[in-house]
C-alpha cells in the first residue's frame, strides 16, 4: 500500500503500526520517527517559521481558514492508494475539504481517511481504525495496551496524594488554555486543570482570568512549538504583572515542554506526554517517568508587589 499523511501524528501511528516503509509522502511538519522528514513533502505553510506567537494568532484570525497549502502536483506523482489527513483543526494541517478536493482530481483516485479525536477515547478509536485499514490490530491494541499499563501504575502511585490544580497552556500570546485529552492527562497524572474540560476545543483566555485562577502549577506546552521555540517567546511573557504576580510564578512551580512532540500531537507519544506531566506533577513519585529532557523549569521570579 502506498499511504501519503497529511497530519504528523498519523505519520507517527503508521510507524508506530510497522508500516512506515509504506509511507510515500508526508508533510512538512512530520519530523518523527526519524528519517520520515527526508520523505516528500506535500504541504508548505502561509506563515513565516520565526513569526511570533502573536503574529501567529493574527494570522489565524484575518485568514479563517486553514494555513497550509496542499502540493497537488507531487501528490499525483506519488500515486497514493490512500491519504490520512484529519478534520480537527484547520490551524494545526490542511483542512479535509482541501484534501478531497485535490484528491478527487487526480486520475489514480486514491481513498481518503480522516481522523477527528477530541478525546482520549477517540485517540485510541483512531488507532484502532488505522490498524484495521493498514491490517495492523494487533500492533493497534499493543499501543493502547501500553498506554493503559502506563496510566494504571501512574494512578497507583499518586493515589492518596494532594491534587494540585494545574494550568498547561496551549499558547500564551495570547493565553489559550489546553483542550481535548490533554485535561485527561492531566486528571490521569494527579492534577486538577483549571480551566479545560476533557474533550473541549482550546479556548483563547485572558490573562485577568489566568491571574484569578492562580493555579499551583503551570506547563508551558505552546501547540506546535519546541522547548527551543517556547523559550524564545518567553522574554515578553515573563515581562507581564499577570505573570509575575503567580504564585506558581514565583515559587518556580512552571516547565516548559515540547509541544509539538507531545501534548499537541495525538499519536504514539501520548503515553510519553502522560509520564511528563506526571513527572511535573509529581515529582515525589513520578519523576523517573519522564523522557530526559522533557521538562525544562523556569527559575523563580519574585513579586513586582
């Protein structure tokens, strides 16, 4: 089967199913496994790489619709028998309608699945429905079957412990709270999320909110954004009274993590997000979960008052 895959998460599961050397075109963003980047690249985005997080936002709203480009051209060369593209966010991939569009354009018409997870039983649904199309179930159960033993030994662990409330923001300029699993995670790895609900869309915020909210601890995960990235939007945001008058601000209680590679992206490396943010969490009892690396904290910063 020749499979194209227009969402990096999607590109991971064909991997993580052991169909990767099936893969003949991916997107631009697809950086993992490694090697998946030298693939052909079907899609280029309408915003500059080095834009800021905020020129990033503008761009999302004057535009209303979806960001990315799709190369129609090499996308016939490659003559896929099947595309995986997704529904959920025209922000985050080329949107579905663009994607049937141009597929129904070209003379080998090649089938269309796209995925729309909101939550983390729709993550695991979409697992299972690729392992059924690439004939991979039993590499699909194996996945949800990890994820499921990481979460029970997680629950163990921090049963009984104090459930501090946590705010893991999306992005921070402006302020957008985390959606969909995410506040799932979050509840499975001991905390309580200030704001999300599980299965709700991310949500623009206001950093009055975020101050009255004044969670006990606070995860940097800016959707789409590295840690390297994350820290280069950090001057301004540190600059902010809101921010600066935090508790967990002030008591060094903040982390950064890679957003792209984790909580952002619905695929293999969800187990991996869920053993970070029990690492932040709870260090106590879960710091030897997290990946090395993951979690980059921010040095305490003292009251303006």
């Amino acid at each position: 089967m020749r499979i194209v895959s227009l969402l990096p998460s999607l590109t991971e599961l064909v991997c993580a199913l052991g169909r990767g050397d099936e893969l003949v075109g991916v997107t631009h963003e697809c950086d993992y496994p490694p090697g998946v980047e030298f693939l052909p690249h079907l899609t280029r985005s309408r915003i500059a790489a080095k834009a800021t997080s905020a020129a990033i936002d503008r761009a999302v709203s004057e535009q209303g619709g979806s960001l990315y480009d799709l190369d129609g051209v090499t996308l016939a060369e490659l003559r896929p028998d099947i595309i995986l593209t997704q529904e959920q966010c025209d922000v985050c991939a080329v949107n579905e309608a663009t994607v049937r569009r141009v597929a129904s354009n070209l003379a080998h018409l090649p089938r269309v699945e796209s995925v729309n997870p909101t939550d983390l039983a729709g993550v695991y649904a979409m697992f299972t429905e690729i392992g059924k199309i690439l004939d991979a179930e039993p590499e699909a159960q194996t996945l949800r079957q990890a994820f499921d033993d990481l979460a029970e030994g997680i629950v163990s662990r921090v049963g009984g412990l104090r459930r501090p409330r946590v705010l893991l923001l999306e992005w921070f300029d402006p302020p957008f709270t985390s959606g969909h699993w995410n506040p799932e995670l979050v509840q499975l790895a001991g905390g309580v999320e200030v704001f999300a609900k599980s299965g709700e869309r991310s949500r623009r915020a206001t950093w009055d909110e975020v101050a009255e909210a004044d969670p006990d601890l606070i995860l940097l995960s800016p959707c789409g954004f590295t840690i390297e990235r994350t820290e280069a939007e950090l001057p301004d945001l540190l600059r902010r009274p809101e921010w600066r008058s935090l508790r967990a601000v002030q008591s060094g209680r903040v982390a950064l993590t890679d957003g792209s590679a984790y909580f952002s992206r619905p695929g293999p490396r969800l187990k991996e997000s869920l053993a970070i943010a029990a690492a932040f969490i709870h260090p106590e009892v879960c710091a030897n979960l997290a990946p090395a690396g993951a979690l980059r904290f921010l040095e305490p910063i003292a009251s303006d008052a």
